[in-house]
C-alpha cells in the first residue's frame, strides 16, 4: 500500500501522464528531507505532533507538507506554486549525493521529478493533483 498521485481531470490519466507513487513510509521520509531542506521541523507542525502554524512557513513546499498523504487534492495555483520550488529543492538537496550512495534518496529524487512534471501537467491544465 502506498501513495500514488495523479491527474484530477475528468476522463482520467492518459497513457503519457506522469504517475509518481510512494510508499506511505517512503513519502513520510520524502516530505521529512524536504521539510528539514527548508528548515522545517515536522515534529513541532500541526499534524505532525506539534502546533506549528503552517502558514508561518514562506516556502510553497508547505502545499506538500501539509497535506493527507492518503486522500484530497492541491489545487491547480497549489501545483503552479508547488513544481518550481519542488525541483529547486531536489536540485538543491542532490548536490554532492552521488548515484547509489544512499537508495532511498536516488527513488526519492527520480520520483519526486515525477512529481514535478505531474504538477507542472496540473497547473498548466488547471486540474487539481489527486492524492489517492
């Protein structure tokens, strides 16, 4: 079991559309590197354990942060805010991570791509990003 996300449009995902999955653990470890990237400590976040303010976090990962990981859906605005900062992060995060050296990273980076590209397919179609 696991995450997957994908294209919230009507006729549902074509052929060619990205379709980025995680396991549920997988996804947890993916969204604590990137919030620890900005400076985020998920324990302290409401939701999290804590009561932590979301909207005192300035970067648009919080979209990603801050959400279910079994169930809704970032709007088209979240996804056009969300993608640019996203690949910023791996981009940023991968620097001196050589390939194999840690497994989980190089899914997380080729995945999270994935999720780049779904984002951008979303904001450039206005359809919302399901979680499911």
């Amino acid at each position: 079991m696991g995450l997957d996300l994908r294209v919230g449009r009507e006729e549902g995902r074509l052929p060619n559309d990205p379709w980025p999955s995680w396991s549920y653990l997988g996804f947890g470890q993916f969204r604590r590197r990137l919030a620890q990237h900005i400076g985020v400590d998920l324990d302290q976040m409401h939701g999290f354990g804590g009561d932590g303010d979301w909207t005192t976090v300035p970067s648009p990962l919080r979209h990603l942060l801050d959400h279910s990981d079994c169930d809704g859906e970032l709007t088209p605005q979240q996804a056009s805010e969300l993608a640019p900062a996203l690949q910023r992060a791996l981009q940023e995060i991968g620097c001196g991570v050589e390939p194999g050296d840690d497994p989980g990273w190089d899914y997380d980076q080729k995945t999270g791509a994935e999720l780049v590209q779904l984002l951008e397919l979303c904001a450039r179609e206005s359809v919302p990003v399901e979680f499911c």
